[in-house]
C-alpha cells in the first residue's frame, strides 16, 4: 500500500507535514540545556529584531529533520556568538523544537519547562507542546494546543498588512508550523473545507515572509485538498505554481514531486507516479535528505507490488526499514511492514507474513485510524486470497466486514445527527413565525378594545375580523402540523434508503427482521458482491464504481420478483430477501440475477465494463433437518457462501443444498469451519455458473 492510495491520502499528507517541520525522530545528540545563562528578564523573546538571525535559524529548522546533530552543531554556533547574547532564549526554544525533531522528548520537555516563565513565550511555548503531543501521536491535544498558539501568536499580526506586522514582530513562521498541526488533524477528521482554509492562510503568511519553501509546502497541501474535493483544475494549478516556487531548491523540489506521485497515483497514472518519485529521489539525493528518500522508497516498494514484482519489492523494503527503525518513524515502518507482509503473501512465506502483521498490530496501538486499518486489512486478504489461503483470507475478510460496520455505523450517525439538526433549527424557526403571528393578534385584540369604547358597530366588525383571524391561524397552525408531521415521515423513510442506489439500507433491513416470528427466521437470502470492485475504482476513479454500483443495483432489483427486498448492505455488497421464494425458485432466482449483472457492459465515461458478481444462497430454516435460526445466523450463512464462491474463482453462485446437522450445537460447529464442512460433505453445496 502507499501513502498516496490510503484512507483519502491521508500518509502522505501527514509524511509530507511532518517533512514541512512537524515533529521528527529521535537521535542521541545529547541535546544540553543552557548552563550559566542570563536571567530571564535580560534575554529577548523575539527575532524579528535581528532579520539575519532569523534568516540562520529557518533552515537549521529544516535541515533538524534529516540532520538533527547537524542542526545542534549549527545552533551551538550561534548560542556561542556573543552578538547573539540577547537572543538565549529564542535560540534555547530552537534548541527545544531540535530535540522534539530528534524525538527526545525529555530535552524537550526540560528546555520547555525552563522557559516557562519568560516573557511574549507562553504562545511559543504552546506551539512547541503541540508539536510534542503530534509526535506522540495524540492529535487532540496537538489541535487545541496548536490553536491556542495561533490565537495568540496572531494578536501581533493584522492579516490584511501582513508584511508590515511581519516587518513589525509577526513570528509568522511559528504560526505556520502551528497552522499544520491544525490542517492535518482537520484533514483525518474529514474537514476538507476547513483544512483548506487553514491552508491558505498558511500561504498568506508563507508569501508575505517571502519564504519560497514554506509557500511550496503549502500549495502542495492545497493541491491535495483540491483533489480530494473534486476539483481537478485546481489541483493541477497549485501543483504547477508549487513547482515553480520550488525551484532552486533541492529539499522543495523532492517533497512537492512526492506531492505530484500522490495526486498521480489517486488518476491511476502510473507512468507519471513512476516518473515523479524518480525525480523526486534524484533530488532527495541531491538534498541530503536521508529520511524523505526512505519516505520515497516507501512508495517504490507500493508501485514494485503493483507491478508484480514481489522480490524486489522486499528487497527495496528491507534497505528502507533500517533507517525508519533508527529514526523511530512509526509511519514508515507501518507503510514498509504491510507492504513487506503482501509481499511475503505473494511469495508464499507464512511465517514471515505473521511476523510482520504481528508487528503491524503493536504499531497501529499508537496509530488509531479505521479507515487506513481497513485498507490494510482489504489489500492483504486480497492478497492472501490470490495465493489460495483460504482460511487466513477469510479471517481478514470477517475482520475488515466488523471494522467496515463499525465505520458505516458511525458514518450514519453522523448524518442522522446532521439531519437533526437541520430539523431542530426549521422548527425552532416555524416556532419562532408563530410567536410573532400570535403577538400580531395580540396587538389587534387590544386594538378592538380601544376601539370599542368609541364605536359599537365597528368593535362588532372588529370582532368578526378577529374570529376570521383566529380561525386563519388556526388552520395554518393545523397545516404546520400536518406539515412536521409529514417532515418527520420523510426523515425517517431517507434514513432507510441507501442514498446512491435509493435501495433499501441496513436500517430497513432491521426493521423487517424485526417483524419476523420469533421462533426462527424463514425465507431465502441472496448474498451478492461486485467481483473486483477496488480495481474499477483504481483504474477509473470513484465516480465511474458509483456508476457500477447504480447499475448493478438497478440490474438486481430488475431481476428479482416485485415483492423481494433487495438490500444495499456496504460498499460493493448487496443482500436479497426472498419471503415466498421454494428452494427449487430459489436457485433459478441466483441464475437470474448472475445473469443480469454479467450479460451486458456497464458503460461508463471509461468505457464499457464488464462487470460479474459472485452470489452465495440458502433457502431458511437449513434443509434437511429444519433447524431454526436466528435472522442474523442466517446472513452468516449466506455470507459464508459467497465466500467460498468467491474463493471457488468469482462469477458464480453457491447455494447452501443441504446440512447434516441435528442440533443447534452441530450447526455452530459447522458455522465455525464453514470450509472443513464443505469438503468432508456435512454441507452440500449447489454451483450456478455466471454468464461467461
């Protein structure tokens, strides 16, 4: 896997802000706290004073990525220049931020705690604390610590004369540094928009610094950002202006072709990733820069697996892990370590691929991201089921459904509280219509009175004016109510809908389950999932597989009676229920479907696509003996048969024919190794061939 096909990128834009200056790895420099300074009151807080200081210390900050000891010999320097003695405790906060890049967070801490009561150092402090929570892997409160760095940091800064607040005292380069720490955690949240935001507020003060590797840096992330929200001719403008910005610059150049390989790899062009991550080792090379060429060696390894190329893939990876391990770059080493257990898949070495995936585990405890743990775990079944394990691939492929759920179910949430929302903020404005409504008629009803000590005749017509307002608003109050009423019978039929296929979804599912009688669910299932689906989406981009999962879906739903609920049950999976279906229908039914799916293309703006689907059955309660199961039994047991039937070559359907089984006991044991049932005969299988 790379760090540009993962969870929305989201590696490599977290490798590429930490090659912007975020938090780096440990060495034993041996990083010493100040002996003999001045008191804190004498020393000054700011470099803003002295613009060549400054100019000295932005790229020690840079080369402490790659160099930490190199960057401590070039900071020493400037501590024992006595034209910088006023500025000690500036150069002892760069001292701090060397260690957190250095990963030795005891220096760090213990610089930090020694500046602690210096003054205008609170908001700096706060920046050097976020960026220790970062590499610690605790981005909660690296964002809020980040955020209170930039909202102090900017009292000194006027956003529209930037250059003049920079000439003033600005440290714009620290509020830069904090505003990453910021972007990237709004970025794995899903918080595009405002990652983007953030980002190009990141430039404002990049430009206005007059800092070209900075502003590279940033149109890089905002080239990102731009793909990631479907806006193509964006993307391709800010890489275009990033890589004219780099130019001259080794380091700059290195990182944004690593930018250009990523968005590359996201088209599926793979000639221009190749091309890209070339260019941009040559100019590592060129740099130095010994931890963004590991980074690139990285990606190398994902393009040789994809090539087939499994030998050299763990060669590659092998001379790359050394230098992540010494660095103690957790990342890296996770990306390395998958990539080496796929490879080790395709070779053939179990007990190397369980060393790795055991590693795998203890690194992703520091390391909680679903949506990359579920593409871990997606990639190495599929790799497993390629080369014929069977029972390993099957194990993963139950893992990565739990996790999937788990994900889809907080994903529905997260929309439902949404709609609520919106539902709250309409009613609570009707509320509001009715309260001046009802105040109006307040005004008119005092109104009348006055009026009628005056006329008697025009208080009557008053009156009758009154009762036809009242009874308007009445009916509108009636209306309102019919209104919400049919508000909330919508609300509640969208939440059951799947919204790309408009098929029924899981939550439908459920309330139908629950209708059923209590002692044993009765029908046929239909297990149904799309063959290949993740190459579709590698090779022609998410919007032509939404195409293919409409058509598929139109096409099932075409195929089965007018009275069987067709399911949309995650990603590429679809679930049939049969209430009247007999076992011989039931068999034809797969037939039918199968043939639907796979008979005609699917055209697309890619072209025509041929696309099958793999089908496991059972007809409930299990002939021959009858016994009851439970709804949710039953889905396992379909599930089971599409399993072996994608195991068996895809393109096909395997329905449960019979189980030997006299008791629930005797199924549980069965359900337990579907597999070892199957070939010792305890379950009797029935193949339906697809179209070929």
């Amino acid at each position: 896997m790379s760090l540009a096909s993962r969870a929305s990128f989201t590696l490599a834009c977290g490798l590429l802000l930490a090659l912007a200056g975020l938090p780096a790895q440990a060495t034993e420099s041996g990083l010493m706290a100040d002996q003999q300074a001045p008191a804190l009151a004498e020393l000054r807080a700011d470099a803003a004073a002295d613009p060549k200081l400054d100019a000295r210390l932005a790229p020690l900050l840079r080369r402490a990525y790659d160099r930490p000891d190199e960057a401590l010999l070039g900071l020493r320097q400037l501590q024992a220049d006595p034209a910088n003695a006023e500025y000690q405790l500036l150069l002892r906060w760069v001292e701090a931020r060397i260690a957190v890049q250095a990963a030795d967070f005891a220096t760090a801490e213990r610089l930090g705690n020694s500046l602690a009561g210096a003054p205008l150092f609170s908001h700096r402090l706060d920046l050097l604390r976020a960026e220790l929570a970062d590499r610690k892997g605790q981005p909660q409160p690296a964002a809020q610590l980040a955020q209170r760095a930039v909202d102090g940091l900017e009292k000194n800064c006027v956003r529209s004369q930037l250059r003049a607040s920079i000439a003033k005292g600005c440290d714009f380069r620290s509020i830069w540094y904090a505003l990453r720490v910021l972007e990237r955690k709004q970025r794995n949240e899903g918080a595009l928009p405002l990652a983007e935001a953030t980002a190009r507020y990141g430039l404002e003060l990049a430009e206005a610094g007059a800092d070209a590797y900075m502003s590279a840096i940033s149109m890089g992330s905002l080239a990102l950002l731009a793909h990631a929200q479907d806006q193509g001719e964006a993307s391709r403008r800010w890489l275009v202006q990033a890589l004219q910005t780099a130019q001259g610059d080794a380091q700059a150049m290195a990182q944004v072709k690593v930018y250009e390989s990523t968005l590359a790899s996201h088209r599926g062009d793979l000639p221009t990733r190749l091309q890209a991550l070339e260019d941009g080792l040559a100019f590592a090379e060129q740099a130095g820069a010994e931890r963004l060429i590991v980074q690139i060696r990285a990606n190398q390894v994902d393009t040789l697996l994809r090539q087939g190329r499994a030998g050299r893939a763990v060669e590659v990876a092998l001379e790359a892990l050394p230098l992540a391990l010494q660095r103690h770059d957790l990342r890296i080493e996770r990306t390395l370590r998958h990539n080496l257990s796929v490879a080790y898949v395709q070779l053939g070495q179990q007990e190397k691929v369980r060393r790795e995936v055991a590693r795998l585990d203890e690194l992703r405890l520091g390391q909680p991201d679903q949506n990359l743990r579920m593409l871990e775990l997606r990639e190495l079944g599929e790799a497993m089921a390629e080369a014929g394990w069977a029972k390993e691939a099957m194990a993963i492929y139950h893992e990565e459904r739990k996790l999937s759920a788990q994900v889809n179910a907080r994903n529905r949430e997260a929309a439902l509280q949404q709609l609520q929302l919106k539902y709250d903020s309409e009613r609570k404005q009707r509320d509001l219509e009715l309260l001046a409504r009802d105040n109006s008629l307040k005004d008119q009803q005092l109104g009348n009175r006055q009026l009628l000590k005056q006329v008697v005749v025009a208080v009557a017509a008053l009156l009758l004016l009154s009762l036809a307002l009242s009874a308007v608003m009445v009916r509108r109050v009636r209306a309102a109510n019919r209104r919400l009423k049919a508000n909330e019978a919508l609300l509640r039929a969208q939440s059951e809908r799947d919204p790309l296929t408009d098929l029924a979804n899981r939550r439908h599912f459920l309330a139908v389950m629950e209708q059923q009688a209590q002692r044993g669910f009765q029908g046929a299932l239909l297990m149904i999932d799309i063959d290949h689906f993740k190459h579709v989406n590698d090779e022609y981009g998410h919007a032509v597989g939404d195409i293919v999962i409409c058509e598929v879906a139109r096409r099932i739903s075409h195929a089965v009676r007018q009275q069987d609920l067709v399911v949309r049950w995650g990603g590429e999976e679809f679930l049939v229920f049969s209430a009247g279906v007999s076992p011989e229908q039931l068999g034809q039914l797969a037939e039918r479907v199968l043939m639907c799916i796979g008979e005609a293309p699917v055209q697309s703006s890619g072209g025509p696509l041929r696309v099958t689907a793999s089908i496991g059955f059972a007809h409930f309660p299990l002939p021959p003996t009858q016994q009851p199961l439970h709804w949710e039994q039953a889905v396992n047991w379909a599930d089971k048969a599409l399993y072996m039937a994608k195991a068996k070559g895809r393109n096909r359907a395997l329905g449960i024919a019979a189980v030997q089984a006299q008791d629930g006991a005797a199924l549980q044991q069965i359900e337990a190794d579907f597999e070892l049932a199957c070939s010792s005969g305890r379950v009797h299988l029935r193949e339906v061939l697809g179209p070929p």
